[in-house]
C-alpha cells in the first residue's frame, strides 16, 4: 500500500547524482538513465565537489565510483555522513571489484552496481533505490506533520487548562475583590522563588499557573466569615480553616500538572515547616515543595496588602516580621532553604509587589 504513494513522474523527477572519474563511464550512465525517462541527472568527475553538491541540492541518489584518484568512494561516503546524519546514505556504488562490495555496504552504501554495466541491472537497482529513498522521505515529512499536530493540539490543551485556571481564579476572586492582584503577585512570587531555587522549567511553569488557586476553597467560605473586619471566634476559625481542604476537593481528580499541583497547595499552603500548620499539622519535607515554596510568598503578601482586619504594612516592616517574626509568624514556620533564598532575594518580591 506505501509504494502506491510513489508515482512513476515521482521517480523519474528524481535527483540523481553521478560520480566517476571516468568519462566514458560518466557518458554511458547518463545515456542510460535519460533513455529511460530520467529528468534530472547531473554528473561530476571530481570526488572532492560531491559533498558541497550534495548538501547544496540533496540529490535523492548519488551513482558513485569506489576506486577513484585522490578521494576514492569509501571516502566520499564518509564525508556525506557528516549531511545525511540520520544514517541514510542514498548512494548506490560502482564497482568492478566483488571483495568491495560487502566493504561498501558495511560503510554505508544501499546497494551496489557491477562492472561492466547491464542496462536493466541499473535501470532496477536505480528503481528500486529511488522509490526507497522517496518512501522515507515520505515517511519523514509525516512525521514532521504530525509532531506539528501534536504541539498545536499540546498547545490548545496547555490554553484550556490555564483558561479553566483563570477562570476559577476569576470565581474565587468574586466573593473577595481584595484578593484580585494578590492572585496574580502570587504567580510571580511563586514563579522567581522556584528559579531562585534552581527548579526546572516545568516545575516553574507549573507554579506559575497553579499558585494563584491556593485559595480557591474560600469560594465555599459563608461572606460573614470570609470578610468579617474582626477577629475569628474559634468556630469561625475552623470554618475558615475548611477552605484548604476545599480547595484540594475542587482542584483534584485532574488530569492537568497545573490543577494536580494547584490542589496540593491548596491543601498544604498553611502547613508550617515546625509541624504547626493546618489542616494536618505536617512537618518539614512531609510539606510538598510547591507549598513551602507558596507558603513564604502567602505570608509576605499578606502582610503587605491591606485587609479587613489589619493595614498594609511596608517592605521592611513586612521583612522584619518575616526575619524575625511576630505573634503570628516565626522564621521556624518556613524551610530554612528555602526561607535563606527568599531573604537573600528579597528585593526582587518587593519589585514584583511594586
């Protein structure tokens, strides 16, 4: 069925290559391929030009002498490997010599032709050699195709999943307009702490999206609790405690890296390095990396951004308190890696708050 891809004006249009120094050789090859319908057959009795007329017209076979003065065949081959680097080499040799002929193959060659020439003896090894080259040439041009499908249809996928991010963003960010830019600072926090911290591209790109649903839970918290001006009583307390789970139970079950990590913040973002956190009390390493790395950029948005029940605090004051810590926050509830990172690059969160 694949070679009734490739037509007969396929072949015959086929770039054909001669090589031997040997002009009467030359002359007679060139007479019985043009006979029998060729169309595009050059020819060239210096070894030394094949390579630059290969990698300058990317002949679809090339008819080539072994012993020949100066640069003989094998060497030829040699140097076209360095052009056909997916191993391929559409060379058909020519040779008087029976002991050359496995020589040749083992270098490279994919077929060979015998001195003196029988004319149907080229016109099938020529045949068959060219409908070879052409049918992988096929199947090369489509396998290029379908890897461009398979990057725009990645790519349409990719768009979906952060289309379905932003959305529920835009939901969560419905109940608590104050949250709106504190969302999209936290994807940039999230984002140049993880380089800082010499994670990979995925993994950043994957914070970078998933980060801003930490708190996509509260968008099951009652308004009364949520935006209450005060302090919590302890059941209000346990109620607002409830949106990590929340968020876990919205974002889970999902196919996409971004919603699978965007649920494991949700649920691990309060969670303390010293075990103090919530929902679980889980300590150190127990807390997934993409957490700790939002929990410390959590903390320092939030003492910065204005909220019902405290001010917005400065750059320093907001660094002190992370340094040094408050009736709140401790150095102790961060890992210490990541806590030394954020410290030392302080200056950029500033920036990105800015």
């Amino acid at each position: 069925m694949a070679s009734q891809l490739i037509s007969a004006t396929d072949i015959l249009n086929s770039k054909i290559l001669i090589v031997d120094d040997q002009e009467a050789n030359v002359s007679l090859l060139e007479q019985i391929l043009s006979r029998a319908g060729y169309l595009t057959v050059t020819s060239t009795m210096n070894p030394h030009e094949v390579y630059e007329l290969h990698r300058y017209n990317r002949y679809d076979l090339i008819l080539l002498d072994l012993q020949m003065p100066g640069m003989d065949g094998f060497q030829v081959m040699e140097a076209l490997k360095g052009i056909e680097t997916e191993g391929y080499l559409p060379v058909l040799v020519i040779t008087a010599q029976p002991g050359h002929k496995l020589r040749a193959l083992n270098a490279g060659a994919e077929d060979f032709i015998s001195k003196p020439f029988e004319m149907a003896e080229v016109l099938a090894r020529v045949r068959n050699m060219l409908k070879v080259r052409l049918l992988n040439k096929g199947l090369h041009h489509y396998n290029d195709v379908l890897a461009e499908q398979v990057r725009e249809r990645t790519a349409e996928l990719k768009e979906g999943y952060q289309e379905t991010i932003f959305t529920m963003t835009r939901a969560a960010e419905h109940k608590d307009e104050d949250t709106g830019d504190h969302v999209r600072r936290i994807s940039y926090y999230s984002h140049t702490l993880a380089k800082l911290l010499g994670m990979d591209d995925e993994f950043v790109e994957n914070i970078f999206f998933a980060s801003p649903m930490h708190d996509i839970g509260k968008i099951g918290i009652p308004d009364h609790v949520l935006l209450k001006p005060g302090g919590f009583l302890q059941y209000e307390w346990e109620i607002m405690q409830g949106h990590s789970a929340m968020g876990a139970r919205i974002l889970g079950n999902s196919k996409s890296p971004y919603l699978k990590m965007g649920a494991e913040i949700a649920l691990n973002h309060h969670e303390r390095w010293d075990g103090g956190g919530y929902p679980s009390g889980k300590v150190g390493e127990e807390i997934p990396l993409s957490a700790r790395i939002m929990n410390i950029c959590d903390i320092y948005d939030a003492l910065r951004s204005k909220r019902p029940y405290k001010p917005a605090l400065n750059h320093e004051q907001t660094m002190q308190i992370i340094a040094q810590g408050d009736h709140r926050t401790r150095p102790e509830h961060f890992d210490p890696v990541i806590f030394a990172t954020f410290t030392e690059n302080h200056q950029l969160f500033c920036d990105i708050f800015e």
